[in-house]
RNA sequence: CGGGGUGUAGCGCAGCUUGGUUAGCGCGCUUGACUGGGGGUCAAGAGGUCGAGAGUUCAAAUCUCUCCACCCCGACCA
C-alpha cells in the first residue's frame, strides 16, 4: 500500500536548526528524517528507516553474494571478552560500560572480533568448515569525544560488519580471497547506493591487522584527509600516506653561529615563529615519545620503567624514549613512527607522547627540546624526517626551559659529537603526515594532492592477533593446530545516508537549494504524488498510479494533505524523492499527468504525459535515478 | 580534557547591560472565512517549570554562586 503523508509522520522544517553546521545534517532535520534526542543520538523517523532498511537489504543481498552469512551477537558484551585482547584498553573511554545489578562490567560494543571470534572457537573445530564468513547488522556504540555532524559521527550507529576466518592468506578460502571478494562486495554495494566512492589503502588502528582499504565518499565535510597521486594510481589516508624519496643531508655546513635565543613563555611552534619573526617552516620541531614494552599476556597494560636512558633487553638495544624531529610547518604520522618502532625493537613494544612530567623528571625541557638531547641523553634515538635533516637557518628548542637556538646545524650541532654513534642514534626517515606536492611513493614523478573524504567502509586483514589472544585454534589435516588467520569488515549504515546527501560529484548530487537529491535506492520512496487538490479524480489517479508503480516494485508517498500546491511543492523538494508525479486538473482534463525528476533543473519544466502510460515512464525513469 | 559560546513555546530568535504590570516577535499549530500551480490573506485562539538548584531583594528571565545540557575550535578517533 501506498503511504499516505497526511496518515505519516514527516515534520518537515522551514527554518535550519541552529546546531546543524553540515548540509546532510540540516537536511535530515530539515526532512524530518532524524531527530535529535542528545548529543550524537538521533531518533530515526519514518522516511530515515525506510532509507536505513533499504541500505541495509542492500548490504545483505551483497553480503549474501560474497557467500557471508548472516548472524546476530549481542550488542553487551561482557568485559572479559574485550580484556582478553587488551581492547578495553585500547579503546580506552570510547567503550561504553555498563555494570550489571550484580556489579558485572559488560561492554556495549564497539566493534565485535572478539565475540565473533569466541563464537567460532566453539564450534568450529576443523580446516573442514573453513573458510567462513560471517557478518551482522547491528547497532554499535562508541563514546566519541565529539560526536558531531549529525549521523556521521554518533555514539550510537549501525553497521555492518563482517569477519572471515582462514587456515592460509594465500590460495583458495585463503584470506585473500575472501578479503578480495568483500573488497568487490563494498564496490557493489556504494555504486548500487548511488555513491561517488574511491578507495585508498589505510591505517588499521586498534583494530589492528596487517593490510586495510578505506572506501570513502570525497566531500568537503568529511573527517578524513586523502592524498592521491595525480598520476592516478596511488590514493591513501593521510594516517597511512607515504611519500616518494625525498633529498635529505645531514652534512650540509653551518649558515651562522649557534645563539641562544631567550623565548619567554613560548613552548609552541607559532609563538616561538612569531616571536622571532621566523616562520614555523624555518623550525625544527622535536616531540618526545616514550616506548614501553608489552607482553603478549597483558598487551597494553605493562609498562617497563627503565631506570637509565638505554638498557639491553632480550630484544636487544633498547631505547626509554625517541625523539621524532618534523619540521615546524609538518605533522609527526603516529602510523608511520609505530611501524618503524615495531620493526626496530620488536612487535611487543608501543610508543606514546610522553607524558609530560614524566619526561620532565628525566631531563626533558618539554616545549623546548632540540634534536642536541641526542648527545645528552645516550640512549635516546633521534628519528629525524628528511625535510627536516637538511642545512639552513634552523631555529630550534635549546634543551632549557624558555629558551630557543638559532642557526642550528646538525653536523657541527649533532652528527660531529656524537662520533661513531650517529649512524646508529640518528636515523633520517619518512615519518611526517603527508603534504601537498609531496612526491608518490610510486616513483613515477607523481605528486600528491589532498582531498576530504567520508569514511563509509572498511575492510581489514587481521592475521591471526585475534585468534590467538582468544585462543581459538582449529585442526588442519596433519592433525596440527593453528589460530585461524582472519579478516574484517565494516560499513556504517548510516553514514551512507549521510554520504549520499553529502555527495557532490559531477551527475551525482546529494542536494541543492531546495533540499534532497536521494539515490533512486535508498530514497525512502522513488515517487511523490503530489495532488494540487487531493480530492475527487486527482485523488482517484493517485491511488490507480501508486498501485501500479507499486506492481513494478517502487516505493510510493501519496501527499494528500489539504495544503497549498507551493507548500506541497517545497516539501517534495525537501525530501529528495526521486521522482514527482503532479495531478493538477488542467493535465487530468486531457488524460495526462505531469512527471518530473528531482535531479532536472528546477527550472525545467514537467513532462506531461497520459495517465495510461505514466507508472510504466516512471519506472523507467528510475532506472536512471 | 583545554579554549570559546549558547540554554526563553515544536523551530528560529528578541528581552538580560540599567531587576519592576499579564514575558514578546516570526514560522509552525487550532478554529472560521476568503483562497487554490512554487512556503497565501484576514480574523480569533492554544501553547512557557525563561536549563536545574540555591542565594541576594519588597520584587529575578534579568544580579551572585553551584550544577547540568548542548554547540563550535583543538588535542584524540570509524
């Protein structure tokens, strides 16, 4: 049956509620498709369902097709779960806790490996039933700092996500392959939801894993910064971007004398810059990282304190703390600095800022540390980004409280001191965010350009970290046992209505001045009828029309309030459905009726056609919606 | 968590500086009339713990204190 407005609840808005800053977010209020309830809570009305449930069937039919099959977890979770793989650390104060009447913590979960995981571990026992991929969709919560722009960040959402589970990466039912015919799913599934996507390779943050893709829908709101090569062929996440070789020379000889500059009250790039009339370019920037070591049993939790600078672990050489120097104008890239430090001392090691008092305590002139602290504290090591390891005019902390050094040169200041050491202590690095015009890291003479993207799927190779901190194994045919190697996969529901109403591609507009432009398939109806009085004939054809779009399988809304044909009018814009049927009685006396799309120019006019042949114009129309 | 800001009818806002009738305006809503192809006109209405609590005062939306909620920027993150 055809949904009547007037029998439905869709309250639309003239006026912009004054805490929406994005365009989808002050549509979706504007449409009455959400509303909010608190901060990054949204009530999902009538026509926001339906465009939900839409998506969803979407994802199903596309999850079914990649042989995933469906389950459904439960959305508390007990905290155990999530301490066995030190999550509830990880996650820290995004995982939502709830005690029970008995006081047991129980998590409202985030994301769900581990429950997933601990699922499997109980019935599958053999290679025989590998592999398998199951998914849900469910609701997830996570307790942002910030949610913000509507139902692109919220604390409450829906997602699908989806995890295999493997005895090999390679071959076939390897996670590979499985990994590759998700990754051809979520390509379905956006092109299908009418989004303008790309993908670029990713950081897999504490979800973890070795290799992950982002799909994201280029817009000027999204939260997420992409670089791509204007050859075309390379595209990341800044969090994972690399750059192509960059010059770099610790040799370069001095410009001027070392100065000590005093720099009252200035720990920060800008202030020191424009107290000394330099610009954050000219500067070196040195931040302090604390690396601490991790054992498998209680990964996240213990931190060694070592009593000296340096000291000799079973893995070796070990460092207290790193120096990353940038300079002033670039970013540290966290991703990139935990790579290099896994690599360097060992997977059981992570690294943070450090923390503050901390370092103060060990000799670290917080605000004002230069990359000299290499000389004074020996067991430091000094990553240094290439741009940074360069000759000039370098203006730099002093390693004292409220002071800075001018002309600063890492041969005389640095290199030369240290002696045979150097090579070993000072390391020049890629280890900076990406910046525009930076080259590719493929080589081919491309440089980078950025773009903002809206982060829409996920898919993740997780390699055996959560098998094997749950301790699931399976048999293999030597009679053998492993932790099974896994992927994962994720799509925010909600964000692809989001997306779709952000997109701002060429042929594929999410909205304009009057509100609403949906996808044909995840609008929550493909045709409005919009009657210019509903009564009599007009009423009639409406109904005869909505009955037989509704045999060719669209979804119809039959506005047949006693409103003015302006207010009608406006309202149909707003929403965004695709299609508008109008019934007016200069038409209706000729047989015919007027059909116009949403995405036509406004100024165009409707395209009168007789009533017979409209439903089946219609569907085809929406073909190409 | 740091910085900034806002809480007055469903939505958008004024009033607060300088305390003083019954707290206003626009949109929306109700009723009636006229109207009827891009957010109509007229008339009559309904709707408020002024975010909460405490204090000052003869008197508080307005001044003071405490708390709460929300928004923006940042640090951090799907």
């Amino acid at each position: 049956m055809a949904s009547k407005w007037s029998k439905s609840l869709i309250p639309t808005a003239r006026q912009v509620p004054a805490e929406a800053e994005v365009p989808s977010h002050q549509l979706m209020l504007r449409a009455g498709i959400i509303r909010k309830l608190g901060a990054g809570l949204y009530d999902y009305l009538p026509l926001g369902l339906r465009s939900l449930h839409k998506a969803m069937a979407i994802v199903r039919e596309e999850m079914g097709k990649a042989g995933a099959i469906e389950v459904l977890l439960p959305a508390m979770v007990p905290i155990e779960l999530y301490q066995k793989t030190g999550r509830d650390q990880a996650y820290g104060d995004n995982l939502f806790r709830v005690k029970d009447r008995h006081g047991r913590e129980n998590a409202l979960g985030p994301t769900h490996e581990e429950i997933i995981t601990e699922l499997v571990g109980a019935y599958v026992e053999s290679y025989k039933q590998l592999p398998l991929t199951l998914y849900q969709i469910q609701t997830k919560f996570r307790d942002e700092f910030r949610p913000r722009f509507g139902v692109l960040r919220s604390r409450e959402f829906q997602m699908k996500d989806a995890y295999s589970f493997h005895t090999a990466v390679e071959g076939p039912g390897g996670l590979n392959e499985i990994y590759d015919a998700q990754y051809a799913a979520y390509e379905r599934i956006f092109k299908r939801c009418g989004l303008p996507f790309l993908t670029v390779e990713a950081e897999s943050g504490p979800i973890g894993g070795s290799a992950s893709h982002e799909f994201m829908v280029p817009s000027p709101t999204g939260e997420d910064t992409i670089f791509e090569s204007d050859k075309g062929n390379y595209a990341a996440n800044v969090e994972k971007c690399e750059t192509g070789p960059r010059s770099a020379t610790l040799d370069a000889p001095p410009v001027g004398e070392l100065a000590k500059v005093h720099t009252p009250g200035c720990p920060g790039i800008d202030d020191v810059a424009k107290f000394m009339k330099t610009k954050p370019k000219n500067m070196l920037k040195s931040l302090v990282f604390e690396v601490s070591q991790i054992t498998q049993e209680q990964m996240g939790q213990l931190r060694l304190k070592a009593s000296q600078t340096g000291r000799a672990t079973s893995e070796g050489f070990f460092a207290e703390y790193v120096i990353v120097i940038v300079r002033g104008d670039h970013d540290v890239n966290e991703g990139k600095l935990n790579t290099l430090i896994k690599s360097k001392f060992g997977n059981n090691v992570s690294i943070n800022l450090a923390e503050p008092n901390e370092a103060k305590e060990d000799g670290f002139a917080i605000g004002y540390v230069g990359p000299q602290t290499a000389i004074s504290h020996p067991g430091v090591f000094v990553f240094v980004d290439p741009d940074a390891a360069q000759g000039g005019f370098w203006v730099t902390g002093a390693n004292e409280p409220d002071h800075h050094v001018k002309y600063f040169n890492w041969k005389r200041d640095v290199i030369d001191p240290l002696g045979p050491d150097a090579s070993q202590k000072v390391v020049v690095v890629d280890i900076r965010n990406a910046v525009e015009g930076d080259p590719s890291p493929k080589g081919d003479g491309g440089l980078l350009r950025p773009r903002k993207g809206i982060e829409i799927g996920h898919v993740f190779k997780l390699g055996d970290k959560y098998s094997k901190a749950m301790g699931v194994t399976v048999l293999l045919p030597d009679n053998s046992r492993i932790n099974p190697i896994m992927g994962c996969y994720g799509i925010g529901i909600n964000r692809i209505l989001a997306a779709a109403i952000e997109r701002d591609s060429p042929g594929m507009r999410g909205h304009d001045e009057n509100g609403i432009i949906w996808p044909a398939a995840i609008a929550p109806y493909q045709v409005v009828i919009t009657t210019i009085r509903h009564e009599g004939t007009a009423a009639e054809t409406a109904d005869r029309l909505a009955k037989e779009l509704e045999a060719g399988g669209a979804d119809v809304l039959i506005d047949d309030r006693d409103e003015r044909p302006g207010v009608k009018f406006k309202d149909a814009d707003l929403l965004g459905i695709p299609v508008r049927i109008t019934i007016g009685d200069k038409a209706l006396a000729t047989g015919q009726v007027e059909v116009k799309a949403r995405n036509a120019p406004a100024a165009a006019k409707a395209e009168l056609i007789a009533i017979d042949v409209a439903a089946k114009t219609v569907l085809e129309m929406l073909k190409g919606l």
